[in-house]
C-alpha cells in the first residue's frame, strides 16, 4: 500500500475555486491548455505519484546513494532509478524546460500543484530532475553556444547542480574562495572545494553540468566578485552531445545524513586532478544576480517540498486516527465498561488533526497564491505592461521568503509534534511513513538559506530595501477583505487586529534600524525579531486564504451533496480553528517586539 494519498481535492479547490486559475487558462501565452486538460493532468499525476514514484520511497531511504570513491560516480538503489524513469517516460520534465526545447507552457499555479504531489510522494525525483529548470536558466541568459548547451540538456536528460557553498564559507556565500582563471580559447579552469552540493551525481543521466560560483582572477572581494560558471561532468560535442573526456571535477565525498538519504549531497572538489574546464555563464561576471534565478526556484520548490510533506504526514495521522481503536469516549471515562473508541473520539486527537488540516491546507492555498503571483508576472510581461510586471515581481520577492521560511518551519515542526504524535509509539517506529517525513522534512529549514536568512531577507530586502510598498500592497488586499463584510465577521475582525499588529511590529522594527545608523547596537533589536515577523506574516496570509476558502464553502453548503458537504464544513471548521487558535499569538509577539532590548547581545559568551 503506497505511502502517498495526494490531495486532489483539495487542490482542484485552491486552483479553481479560491483562484479561479480558469480565467487564465485558453488565453495568452496559456492558450492551448483548458481546465479539462489541467485536470487530466493533475488526475495522472495523482496515479503516478501515489503508485510509480511512491513505490520506492521506502527502500531509497534504507539504501540510500553510494559513491564509487574511485571513480567519483554515484549510484541509486534500482527502485529509485525505475520511479525516476517513470517521470522522465510520462514527459513530466516539459513542465520545467525551456518551451523553445519543448517544454510545455502551463501555468505556474498548475506546475506548482504537479509538483507539490511529485514532493509529497517521493521529492528526490523532483530534485533529481531540477536539470531542466537549470536549463531554462542557461538558455535565458546564455550566449548562443550556452543556448546549445541548454538544449543538449533537455534532449539527452543531464543532470544539474547549483554549487554555492563552500567548507569554510558556509552560508556567507561572499566568502567562498573558489577561483577562475581565464584561458586563451576562452574556457575558464576554476579550483576548489563545494560542499553539501546536492544531487551531485546519479548514474541514470550521461551528464551533469554544474552551475558553480567562483570568483575570478582579479575578482574583488565578497559576492560582487563572484562568477557563474557552467561546468560539466563530461567534456561533449557541441554539437550532437556525444561525450569526451572526463572533466576536472569529481564528487569525493557523500555526507551521512539524518534524512533524503536517496539524494545525494556531496562534497565536489575542482580543479584538483586535473582542470575543471567551465564557461561563463553569458560571458558577464554577475554570479550572484544569475544564481539567483535558481535560488528563487529552488526556494519556492523547498516551501511546496515540505508543505507538501505536511499535507502526506496529515493524512497518514488522519487515517490512522480513525482506525487506530485506543480507550473510551473522555465523557464517560470513568466507566471502565464503556464501549472502547477510535481516537479520533479523544478532544485533544481532534484538536491536533485540526492544526495539521488547516496547516497544511492553508499553506498549500500560499504556495498556490504565490503561483498565481507568477503567472501575473508571465502574463503582464506579454501584454508589455512593465509596470505591472514590477509591481507583481515586488510581491512574489516578497512572498518566496514566506514560502520558504514559514513555509519549511511550520511544517517541520508540525510533522513531529503532531503528525507523528498522533501514532503515539507507532509514529517512532518504520512501520509508519511518518520518521520517515520529520527526518526528510528538516533539511528543508537548512536548504537555500535557514529560517533565519529567510527572516532577515524579508525583512532587509523585501521590506526596507522596498520601501514597504509590497508588504503594504499585500496588507491592503487582506485588509480589504477583512473589511468587506458577509460570512465570518468576527474572524474577519481578527484577522483585522492582527494585521494592525503587523504592521505595528514592522514599524518598532524599522524604527530599530533608522536608529542604528546613530547607534549601531540597535540592529541587534531588528536581528533578535526577523524571524518572529516573518512566521506572523504567514500566520496572517495562511489565515486570509483559510478565510478566503470558508467563505467559498459558506456559500455552496446549503446546496451541496453530502459529500461536498463534508468538505465544505471542514473549509470552514478549519478557518475558523486557525484564526481562533493562532491570530491571539500576534498580539502577544507585538508586545515582545515592542519590549525587546539589546541585553541578550550584552552579556558574556560564558553566560550561555
């Protein structure tokens, strides 16, 4: 029985109900998809995820990847290799390739719920296949023998890796000391160690061409010196792809990790037996801009990543706790002879199944909104409406922070004090999925950047960098929902309060950072409340979109089946749960923001 139980429902809801992904659709440059078609699309994907690549999720784990110290090669257990063929063979990879090479063109919002259920059921298979959005990368901002690179790439099925951090550097990219040196037919020969590189090598691809940032002879110091360079596995022909001679650049380690043991993450040295021959990614030195294109795709695939374990980890708990016979009803607990329940029955059972449904509900309707932001952008930009395309890209900046951090967070957390919880002693044992999810689940508050970095990147650059203009963008939206009347008021009137006490939290803050510029150990106020501001952030969008849903579901109860009846009710339940469970807390982190002073900052290392 597979592990996987995609929820279909759920996301036809968000695509077409709450966003009306529709209205898109058979129009502009989406003209050659209907929403028959998107669904066709989704429904096959649901079959695939939860038979072809569930089925090795298991022993991928178990195995894991192993390296041929040798020879650098790494190879995958069979069953993973035949999940990874079954995606490749259904030509999901179109999804992400340049549409010149023969991608297909779907809407953001519909590619991200595809991805999403790929996530849930084995999400080494979507990292494993990122070589066709690297492509799209190299093909965009590539010269024309890049171009032909990017093409080779999607037709032979390479791989790809984004190599940024460095041993020493870790997350301070700016410190990384890998070098270029040009040469006299324009190649490049770059040295150095990468590490916690990921999908570093598989041994069902003939290529793997590393996208690596290096900083070139003469480089200044920190990011602006930086370069991307592409750099294959393989030396190849141009022009028909065939491979040469092995290139400078060779995995020498794995690392022994707590989770996603089927991906491999390895430590890649350059340059070291003989040179690593690379090209300038559109013969421009402007690493940091370029890499970005990848980092802001990666982010975005890390936040559906693990929601979408969430989602996985709420079902299994679900399932469980409708079966899993324990105790009796609390109301007559003290009659042994009382008929034993499901632990669905138990109040606090239902109160922690509400957190994981509404959770993962409503940040699945964040991921999806997030899209639809995306598909504005593609939209406006071929209407040649520039404004609009800067606006929209302003407010997906801001959101793939949100995405990612809060995002990652929450649902890293919620898998083991909840989803896992639920199973009792069951859930610590590999009889359940569920050890499983929370250890692949907590590598995605550590990917592109930690909880953290997401934190000071929203707030820094998304926020003050812009002058507040997106956040106030996005704050007038739910505030003019909130103000809008109809069903749930006094949710609305939360959600009102709480969005006042954003905004009063982001302006202490800004206050903090205005003042460091006369007395620098003020920043530290900002630093020590980053991260409290960015999950409030969430905390408010995931309760305006679950608002958003309840309203939708108010208005067709009356007149659904019984079994959309079910759905609906829960729409509703599970907004309200959240606003009532989870807005108060907003309140409360204003007054910590407005209380934080420096003195954590001030006493002795020796203290801790």
């Amino acid at each position: 029985m597979s592990h996987y139980n995609a929820n279909l429902r759920d996301i036809e809801f968000c695509l077409f109900d709450l966003f009306q992904t529709e209205k898109v659709l058979g129009t502009s440059i989406f003209s050659e998809l209907d929403r028959e078609t998107a669904m066709g699309m989704l429904e096959e994907m649901k079959r695939l995820t939860e038979n072809d690549l569930a089925e090795s999720f298991v022993e991928g784990d178990r195995v894991g990847a192993i390296l041929n110290k040798e020879t650098g090669n790494v190879t995958l257990p069979e069953s993973f290799k035949k999940s990874y063929k079954a995606y490749i063979d259904g030509e999901w990879w179109r999804l992400d390739a340049p549409v010149d090479l023969g991608g297909t063109k779907v809407p953001a919002a519909v590619r991200w719920a595809i991805a999403e259920m790929v996530l849930g059921s084995n999400p080494a298979i979507h990292i494993y296949a990122s070589g066709y959005a690297f492509a799209q990368v190299a093909y965009v901002l590539g010269t024309e023998d890049q171009k032909q690179m990017a093409k080779l790439m999607v037709d032979r099925h390479w791989g790809a890796t984004m190599q940024l951090t460095e041993p020493d550097a870790g997350s301070d990219v700016g410190a990384g000391r890998s070098k270029a040196v040009q040469q006299p037919d324009g190649t490049w020969h770059i040295t150095g160690t990468k590490r916690y590189i990921t999908s570093g090598d598989a041994d069902f691809y003939e290529n793997v061409m590393h996208f690596v940032l290096a900083r070139r002879e003469g480089g200044g110091p920190g990011t602006k010196g930086l370069s991307l360079f592409l750099i294959p596995k393989f030396m190849f022909d141009l022009k028909t792809g065939d491979l040469g001679k092995r290139n400078g650049v060779f995995v020498t380690s794995l690392e022994s990790k707590m989770g996603l043991n089927v991906s491999a993450t390895c430590e890649v040295n350059l340059g070291e037996k003989e040179p690593a021959v690379g090209y300038l990614l559109g013969e421009v030195h402007e690493g940091i801009a370029q890499m970005f294109k990848v980092i802001e795709f990666a982010r975005m695939m890390v936040g559906t990543k693990a929601i979408a374990t969430l989602s996985a980890g709420y079902q299994q708990a679900l399932s469980y706790a409708k079966t899993r016979v324990q105790g009796g009803d609390m109301k007559v607990m003290n009659d042994k002879a009382s008929p034993r329940v499901t632990i669905i029955h138990h109040p606090d059972v239902r109160r922690s199944l509400m957190v994981q449904k509404s959770y993962s509900e409503g940040m699945r309707a964040l991921v999806l909104y997030t899209a639809t932001i995306q598909d504005e952008i593609e939209l406006a930009r071929a209407a040649g409406d520039e404004a609009k395309v800067k606006t929209m890209e302003a407010l997906n900046d801001l959101l793939l922070p949100v995405v990612k951090g809060y995002g990652s967070e929450k649902s890293w957390t919620l898998l083991g004090t909840e989803s896992l919880q639920t199973f009792g002693g069951a859930g610590f044992t590999q009889d359940w999925p569920l050890e499983q999810y929370v250890r692949d689940a907590k590598i995605d508050t550590l990917y592109e950047g930690t909880t953290a970095i997401q934190g000071l990147d929203f707030f820094f650059r998304k926020v003050v960098k812009d002058g507040g203009k997106a956040l106030g963008l996005l704050g007038k939206e739910i505030q003019t929902f909130a103000e809008a009347g109809g069903a749930h008021l006094d949710e609305k009137q939360a959600l009102l309060k709480a969005l006042g006490d954003l905004n009063g939290m982001v302006g202490v803050l800004v206050g903090h950072a205005m003042a460091s510029q006369e007395s620098a150990p003020e920043i530290y106020k900002v630093g020590l409340n980053t991260s409290r501001v960015l999950m409030a952030v969430g905390d408010i969008i995931t309760s305006w979109l679950l608002l958003r849903q309840a309203d939708i579901a108010a208005e067709r109860l009356p007149s659904a089946s019984a079994k959309d009846a079910d759905f609906y009710t829960g729409k509703i339940a599970s907004a309200k749960f959240f606003v009532t469970n989870y807005l108060p807390h907003i309140t409360a982190d204003r007054k910590i923001v407005e209380a934080t002073d420096s003195s954590i900052m001030e006493i002795s290392e020796n203290a801790f």
